[in-house]
C-alpha cells in the first residue's frame, strides 16, 4: 500500500484552507493532508484540523519555502512514499492530482511539476510582466537544467521517495520553486510536467507584492547562477 | 582626474569582493538573502572604479574637486553603514526567534514530561 501524504503550506490563510483539505480527501480519503501552519495570525491552524488535517504549526514565519520543506522532512521521517505538495490558498486543484500522481505511481518520473503552459492553448494568461518572468525563468532552468521546463514557479507537484529524501534536505527557504526545480534536475531527479488549470485566489492576498518582486528576481538569479556551480550528489541510487 | 592606478586598485579590489561573495554562497557560507547588499557593493564599486568619467562627474556634483577617489571611499563607508544596519535588523529578529523558541521547547519538554515521565538520569 502506498503511503501518499499532501503537504499544504499556509499562511492566513482561514478562509481558503478549509476547503483546500475538503478537496484533497474527497479525491482521496487516504491521503494524509499536513498543513503547515507558518504562524499565521488568523484561524488557519484551527480550522484545517477541523476539517482533518494534521497540522504543523510553526513558531514564526519561516518563509514559503521553510514551511514546505518543514513538510518534506515529515514525509520523510514518517516514511511516506509520496508526497504532493499543494498552496494553502485554493489554487490549486486537488481533482487534478491524478495527472501528477499517475506518472510518480506508475514509476515514469521522479517528480511531476504542474504546469500551466505545457498546452500552448491552455486558458492560463498572466499579465505581461508575470509571464514574461516566468518565460525567462523556465528558458534559464530549461538551459542550466539540460530539460526543457515550462513553468518553474509552479508549487503544484508530486514527488516519490526520492524528491522527498532531496527537497528534506534540498530546499531553498524564501522563494523555492525555481531553484528547487533546477536542484532536482542537477540531483538527475526524472521530471516530468502535466498540464493544470489554476484558479484565482479564493481568499488572501499574494505573498508575491511589486516591492517584493525586485528582490525575487535578483535572488532567484543569483541563487540559479550558484546552483548551476554547485555539485549535487546524483540520486540514481536512491530510486526504486 | 582620478590617478589611473586607483581606478585599476579600485576595480580589483571589487572583482574580488564580487568573487568572494559568489564562492561563499556556492560553498553555502552565505545565503543569497544575506549576499545581495554585498554583491551591490562589489558592483557599483566596480563601475565607479572603472566608469572614470562618472566618478568625476558625481564628485563634480558633490562639490569634491580636489580629489574624485574620495567619492568611493565614501560610496563604500554608505553601504557598509548600510550593511551593518541590515545585520543589525536581522539579529533582533533572530533575538526574537530564538526567545520564542526556548519558550516552546520548555513548554513541550513539561507536556512531555506530564505525558509520560521522563527516564531517571545518571
């Protein structure tokens, strides 16, 4: 029996993360949903295990990226077998696991992105400067990466043991989902992407602000240029 | 007119800062958070260094006529000031988080110990 746990990071987010855990296990009622809490000043603890999730709940705000991998090492030290790893503010779509669990089940990939822009005629269109971003960012992680990816800012993914053991230890703490994108491809993790719809936001506002966009790109940059000079210890070992 | 061998000193000196930096962050002794005010640094020493023309033109700004190299000195004591003010923001939060989590750990180790009565030591 496969052990598959979701790990939802949160952060304020009350109004939306209730029905973020209701949608998991209605896709699947096995599924173990970890919320992680990263101090939120609202009810989002409480009410994501009202609605039956194990929740943890951070001492302050680590940042994004911190809160997931708080959820990867529980994958990891409670000997999952796969994780997905979905946002806490519903925009994801927990009836489209499926696409990225099929591929990590079937043993194809070792990590499966969701991407909004593998179907050039998806109906996804960001505003321009978003989309550019993200071209620029998926051009530069196809070319340091030697795969050609599609959407890295994505936090929509499936993972098996491998990318657990990885991202447990591998994770960058603010911003993550390109550099951990490229880390993966380095570490010869198999990825593999599914076409996803996204939907709007349904409560909260974006951690993502113009004041803030200027920061992640420099540091998203510079954190791709010193990945790409960094060493990753290959994983072809640890697959099944 | 800036003597070409300070420009040359300058520009060095920046190169390798800028190099340091990246090398520090690659071997995971600098997080790209806390490298980005440095890596600043290095660059606009850099440019000062080697962008003769502009050096005098903001030392002509700044009413420094006598010696144009002063004006790096000066944009390289602005950003360490800048630095340090940084650090010292992130040290009270630090300050802060490590209070919080000292506090936590004391209040689990009493639940646990409630739970279920820890070994006798020694």
């Amino acid at each position: 029996m496969t052990r598959v746990v979701a790990i939802v990071p949160a952060w304020n987010e009350a109004g939306a993360i209730g029905g973020v855990v209701d949608e998991i296990l209605a896709f699947d009622p096995t599924i173990t949903v970890v919320v992680v809490d990263d101090a939120s000043s609202d009810e989002t603890p409480e009410v994501a295990a009202a609605h039956g999730a194990t929740v943890l709940r951070l001492p302050f705000n680590v940042g994004i990226g911190g809160a997931v991998q708080t959820g990867f090492r529980y994958a990891r030290d409670e000997g999952y077998d796969v994780a997905v790893r979905l946002d806490g503010d519903g925009q994801h779509d927990a009836s489209e696991l499926e696409k990225l669990l099929g591929p990590v089940l079937a043993g194809n990939a070792d990590l499966v992105i969701g991407s909004r822009f593998v179907d050039p005629a998806g109906g996804y269109r960001p505003p321009f400067a978003r989309r550019m971003g993200i071209r620029v960012f998926a051009r530069l992680v196809s070319l340091l990466g030697g795969q050609k990816v599609t959407d890295t800012t994505s936090g929509f993914a499936a993972m098996n043991r491998a990318g657990i053991e990885l991202f447990a230890v591998e994770y960058p703490h603010d911003y993550p989902e390109v550099e951990a994108t490229l880390v993966a491809l380095r570490s010869g993790l198999r990825l593999a992407q599914a076409q996803v719809e996204m939907r709007e936001r349904q409560a909260g506002t974006s951690s993502i602000t113009f004041v803030r966009s200027l920061y992640y790109i420099v540091k998203v940059m510079l954190a791709l240029l010193v990945a790409s000079l960094r060493r990753y210890p290959r994983l072809e070992a640890a697959r099944r | 007119m800036t003597p070409i061998r300070a420009s040359i000193a300058g520009a060095i000196a920046s190169l390798i800062l800028i190099l340091v930096v990246v090398e520090l962050v690659r071997g995971r002794r600098l997080k790209e958070r806390y490298a980005l005010l440095w890596l600043a640094t290095g660059i606009v020493l850099l440019v000062l260094s080697v962008w003769r023309g502009g050096l005098n033109t903001i030392a002509g700004w700044l009413g420094v006529t006598s010696y144009p190299p002063a004006v790096l000195f000066a944009v390289a004591t602005l950003f360490i000031f800048l630095v340090l003010l940084h650090y010292s923001t992130v040290i009270s939060r630090l300050t802060d988080e490590n209070v919080d989590l000292a506090q936590r750990i004391a209040l689990l180790e009493e639940r646990l110990s409630r739970e279920r009565p820890p070994p006798r030591e020694g």
